[in-house]
C-alpha cells in the first residue's frame, strides 16, 4: 500500500504502511538521529479531540507511537470535560504520548509564556496523569522557528534539531505545504523526519477537497456544540427550529 496523497483515514494508513516499508522507526523527540530513517510522527489537535481516536487506533494497529498535543485554554473544545480526559487516557494506555500544544500569540512575550505554559503544562499533567515533557506551538511566530531555547523546561517541537536539523512536512490548512512527504529529498536519502498533521483533515471518506473538508469540519463544531446546548436546555424540544443553517 503506497500514499497516494489522499486526505482520509484510508489515507493516513497508507501513509504510515508506506514509512514503515521505506524501512522507517518512530521515535521519540529526544531519540532522533538526522542521519538514521527516524520518524517523529506529530499530531496537533486544534478543533475536534474525537478525531483522534480512529487516527491512534489505526497506529496501535500498526504498532506506532505517536505525539499528541493537546490546547489547555480553547475556545472550541474542553480539555477538562469527561470525553476529552478519556481520550487522553486512552491515548496513554495505547503508549502515546501527550504534550501541550500552546497558543504562544495570546501572550506574544516570552517571559510571560514561560509562566503562562509552565501552568498549562502542569494542568494537562495533573488530567492525563502522563509527564508533559515536550510543547508544540499554535500558529508558531516566526520568532520561535529554530529557537534553541527550551520553554518551561520542556522541549518544543521547533527547535534546530527537530525542524532544520531534520526533515520536516506538516498538512497545515489540510495541504502539504512542503510537498508530499514520501516525495521529500530526505525520504530518498533515507534520513529522518518530523511529519505534523492535524486529526481533523483525515476524515472518514477519501476527499481531496479541502473546501469541502472545511466544510465538514464546521459542521461537527456545530452538531458538538448544538448536543450540549440541547442537553443542557430543558426546553429545547419545544423550540422549532425550521432553519439548519446554524449547523
């Protein structure tokens, strides 16, 4: 099974099939060597935790471990409800491993980060029962691309040995910015590899639209957020609500 460049869970299977017949190991951030087939396999959760439990159930199958971080102070999911601590559990019991994703423009100070992410870092410990020892940034300032400098005391997943130093491709906005990952010069050489993605592009159907992609990932946020309000509101069986716009 060769990765065709489909965006689906279909997809994302092939991909890891493909890394995994190049001869490739998943490692740990601390393990990486830039001249050995090593794979740092990177999933930033921005909208939708429940779509990462097909994603890690296809990597338990295939016996990879995988990073997962997760944002502490989100306006669109609840890291502390009952249905995201159970995700993070489950994550750990398959060997994941958890980091904090952090929003670093919120605050755009470092000294203020510091103690801005030490907290969140200790917040997401205390929900997961799992050590944070590794951040990644939200939407990361081009200050923060190969800064050396640890943040909290925890590694971040942009410093030189993990981003320069190696190869790095990322479906940031549901597309390979940096070109197909098995396509990558370094792939060819058999070096190693940082590869980001986002849990919510790899939907259940093969899609190669991201606009309607978007558009299905808009639709869960509402049918998410209009479940709560309807079972948190007594009456909202009795509301007629002819236009479904709002989903």
């Amino acid at each position: 099974m060769v990765y065709k460049g489909q965006f689906s869970k279909i997809g994302y299977e092939s991909l890891l099939k493909t890394f995994l017949g190049l001869g490739y190991d998943t490692v740990k951030f601390q393990n990486i060597e830039s001249k050995k087939k090593h794979l740092i396999v990177r999933h930033d959760v921005d909208f939708l935790p429940e779509t990462v439990i097909e994603i890690s159930n296809i990597e338990k199958k295939l016996n990879i471990k995988a990073y997962y971080f997760f944002l502490v102070k989100s306006d669109i999911y609840n890291i502390f409800s009952d249905k995201c601590r159970k995700i993070l559990l489950d994550l750990i019991k398959s060997g994941h491993y958890i980091g904090l994703h952090f929003d670093y423009l919120k605050i755009n100070n470092r000294e203020a980060s510091e103690k801005e992410a030490l907290e969140q870092c200790n917040l997401l410990q205390s929900i997961s029962n799992s050590k944070i020892d590794t951040i990644s940034f939200h939407r990361p300032d081009k200050s923060l691309l190969n800064d050396n400098k640890k943040l909290a005391g925890r590694l971040h997943t942009y410093m030189p040995k993990f981003f320069s130093g190696i190869s790095y491709c990322s479906d940031s906005g549901g597309l390979w910015k940096h070109g197909s990952p098995i396509e990558n010069s370094a792939i060819k050489k058999g070096n190693a590899m940082q590869l980001l993605t986002h849990p919510e592009w790899w939907q259940s159907k093969i899609n190669t639209n991201r606009k309607s992609r978007i558009k299905s990932i808009l639709k869960q946020i509402g049918i998410n957020n209009l479940n709560y309000f309807k079972n948190n509101f007594s009456d909202f069986g009795k509301v007629n609500l002819k236009n479904k716009k709002y989903i």
